[in-house]
C-alpha cells in the first residue's frame, strides 16, 4: 500500500497541517530568523483524526504559538501533527 496524504488518517485526537518550515516557492532556503518571522499560527486542517470534535477536514484553525508538533513525512513532504487540543479555535 502506498503511503499517500489521500490515504492517510491521524488517530485519536490528531490533526495534520501544512508544516510551515517549507522551503520558499522561489526555491529560495531562508536563515531561521527570517523563516521564523513568516510563520503564522494560523493553518488549514488536511486531515483529523476519527476523536476530533471541532476541528474538520479543511477547517482554519489558530493553534497555540507557544506548542509544537510533529513532524512527518509523507509523499516525500513534511507535514506537522498535533492534538486537537492545541488548537486555540475554528475559523467558521
């Protein structure tokens, strides 16, 4: 079986979001401070586990600055995972 984010789904209480470290679409490697600087806590949901109670598949959620995730990798992308209840609310 082909490990793919279609195919993919977090257990229990688990979120993936876009890891926000990317490289920038100019190709362009940017210094940690810079890179830092850009970063949002702010994120699209790409997938939830079955536990989740309010954040959905696609939902905009803004997640505690001060946490961090994990970081996976899938189709040769890497990708941030944290429990739900990092998540300090959901963009309706």
């Amino acid at each position: 079986m082909s490990q793919t984010l279609k195919n993919f789904t977090p257990t229990r209480d688990w979120l993936l979001l876009p890891d926000p470290r990317v490289m920038e679409k100019s190709g362009i490697i940017l210094d940690e401070k810079t890179a830092a600087s850009l970063q949002t806590n702010i994120s699209k949901v790409l997938a939830v586990g079955p536990d989740c109670k309010e954040a959905k598949k696609g939902s905009t959620v803004m997640i505690n600055p001060t946490t961090t995730g994990n970081i996976v990798e899938i189709d040769n992308k890497s990708y941030i995972m944290i429990p739900e209840h990092f998540c300090m609310g959901v963009f309706n």
